[in-house]
C-alpha cells in the first residue's frame, strides 16, 4: 500500500513540476510511472543500462520532492480542497475567508 501511496504523490507531483524535468527525465517517469514500463523494457528501448534509467527516476524523484519543498504546490492544493469541500459539506462560508488567506 505504501509504494501505491508514494506512486500515487509522485504523480501529482509530476503533474505539477514536470516541466521542470529535462526532457529525458520527463520520458523515463512517464514510460516507468505512466506506461508502465519496466526498468528492463526502458533500457532496452534506449540502449542504456537498467542501473542508468533507475538513477535517472531516482534523481527525477529527489528534484520533485526538493520542488514540493521549496514551492509547496501540492500542499496547498491539497489544502484549497479540503477547505472547499468542507465549505460545501457545512455551508460555513467563513472557510471562504481560510482559502483566500493561503493565496496571500
């Protein structure tokens, strides 16, 4: 379940900080996290060793989370929803009020 979770945040972070990547990072996360390609098939694919596509997913993972640390996009989307949803959930139009204090 953990490794589902973690998949899960590293798309949503993807979705948010992709244009960031080099375009060789970008088509290796997509191929491995989209299409589920293995590390195997992606190697083969672009003649490089499985070792050099796993160090490329694992730096494209450490810039996502370095960017979510510094920018905190996710974060505060997650927040934006949450207040929105108990808005609607309890009509208390003050959570307005909490939403507008976090584009400050």
């Amino acid at each position: 379940m953990e490794a589902l979770v973690k998949k899960e945040q590293l798309n949503q972070l993807f979705d948010l900080y992709g244009s960031l990547l080099t375009e060789k990072q970008r088509l290796y996360f997509e191929l491995y996290y989209h299409e589920d390609y293995s590390l195997q098939e992606i190697s083969e694919i672009y003649t490089v060793s499985r070792n050099a596509i796993f160090d490329h997913l694992k730096k494209v993972e450490e810039h996502l989370n370095l960017y979510e640390e510094k920018l905190q996009l996710l974060s505060l989307q997650t927040k934006r929803k949450l207040l929105i949803e108990k808005a609607i959930e309890t009509k208390d139009l003050s959570l307005l009020e909490e939403l507008r204090k976090l584009d400050e």
